[in-house]
C-alpha cells in the first residue's frame, strides 16, 4: 500500500512540474525582456564603474548615485539605469552606473544632451577620482 501511495504521489508530482514549467521558462523570458537583460541587435550597453571622493557609504556618495540616476535615468535615450556597488574583490572601484541605448543614435543624443553635460560638468569632473568606461553591444 505505501509503495502506491509513492508512485500516486510521484505522478501527481511530476504532472504538476510538467505542467508549470511552460509558465517557468515564460515568465523568465518575459522578464529577461523586460529588465533589458538581454541586448538587442543595435543596442548598447554604457558601463561606467567609478570611486569617488567621498568615503565609501556616506551621505555625500549616496547623494550623488542617487542624484546620478534622478537625473540620467530621466533622459529620453536612456532605458534600464541602474546603479551599483562593486562587490568583486578582482577590481577595487566602489560604484558602477549602467544603462542601455536603443541605438548608437540615442547613445550620441544622451551624450550630448544638456543634462547629461551639466552633470559630467559640476558633479562628475569634481565628484569622481577615477573611472572606467566601456560600451558593449552584440556580435
């Protein structure tokens, strides 16, 4: 008797993984689109990683991430602005900014654009001590 109850309980089991996994691998392609985790042909991805002047966690740093995002994430180019903390001990900057751009068009506009260069201007260039770029697109 126990030994069908396994194998009712193994087969219940089974049908209902077999049935979910078609929503599983949905919703993870769903959201893979979404968070723009996956570029697209002409897409770009603008990574900048950066220390800055002021000590790790404080008010002033957290001040300027968070005016960083507030005002890059709120031009028309940009799409999924996020903002990080370097976790790696393989490099030792503290911050990354990260974004994605439809096109090198919008990339172009995003670098030209007013607010853009009002902040590289009056935050960036006094705010940050070093950084590194890189801008990634599919091959």
């Amino acid at each position: 008797m126990e030994r069908r109850k396994f194998f009712t309980r193994l087969g219940i089991a089974t049908l209902a993984t077999c049935t979910t996994m078609p929503l599983i691998s949905n919703n993870i392609k769903a959201m893979e689109n979404s968070t723009g985790s996956v570029l697209k042909n002409k897409e770009i991805q603008h990574m900048v990683i950066f220390d800055l002047r002021h000590e790790k966690g404080s008010a002033l740093a957290e001040k300027f991430l968070t005016d960083g995002q507030q005002i890059l994430s709120h031009l028309s180019a940009v799409q999924n602005f996020q903002v990080f903390n370097q976790v790696s001990l393989k490099n030792d900057y503290s911050y990354g900014f990260s974004m994605i751009f439809a096109d090198r068009k919008a990339y172009e506009t995003y670098n030209s654009h007013p607010n853009h260069l009002a902040f590289v201007e009056t935050r960036w260039k006094t705010e940050v001590t070093r950084f590194l770029e890189i801008d990634f697109k599919p091959i």
